[in-house]
C-alpha cells in the first residue's frame, strides 16, 4: 500500500512538473504571438511606405517625362528661330546687293 501511495505521489509530482512546462510553452506561445503581432504592424508599415515610395518615383517619371517634351518643344522652336535668322540675313544680303545696284556714283 505504501508503495502504491509513492508511485501516486511520484506521478502526482510528475504531472505538476508536466503542467509547469506546459503553463511556460503556454506563455511562451503568447509571447511570439505578440511578437509575430508587432512583425505584422511592422511590415504594414513598411508595405505602406513602400507604396507611397512608388507614387512618388511614378510622379517624378511622370514629372521628368513632361520636363523633356517641353524642352523638346523650346528646342524645336529654337532651331526655327535659327533657320528664321538665317533666311533673314539671306534677304539682308540680297537687299544690300540691290541697294548697292542704285547708289548713284
């Protein structure tokens, strides 16, 4: 009988150990829920930068884009405005061949 109470007492301590170790996975368990919690706000956070990142670089490619077309135009307008010189100097050559035909000598 006596042996009979030992083993009882033995298991009884064995299932007060067992349930120590449980209480702790238990927590444990808890503890990298939190964690896992805060890695999920975390990397919302950096998602959301991440986004706001991309509209920016899409509002300067956007920005960058217009900036070349219209500098393509003041090119454009440039060069006419060169040829434009260039005819006109033509003409004033071919006018000071003309008023050279009838000065009086």
């Amino acid at each position: 009988m006596q042996q009979m109470q030992e083993i009882i007492m033995n298991q009884s301590a064995s299932m007060q150990d067992t349930q120590k170790v449980v209480e702790e996975v238990i927590a444990q368990i808890g503890q990298i829920k939190e964690s896992t919690g805060h890695l999920e706000s975390s990397r919302n956070e950096v998602l959301q930068a991440v986004s706001e990142l991309s509209e920016i670089a899409q509002g300067n490619v956007d920005s960058t884009k217009k900036t070349y077309d219209e500098t393509e135009e003041v090119v454009d307008t440039f060069k006419q405005v060169y040829v434009s010189a260039e005819q006109l100097r033509e003409i004033a050559d071919e006018l000071v061949s003309s008023i050279d035909y009838f000065k009086m000598q």
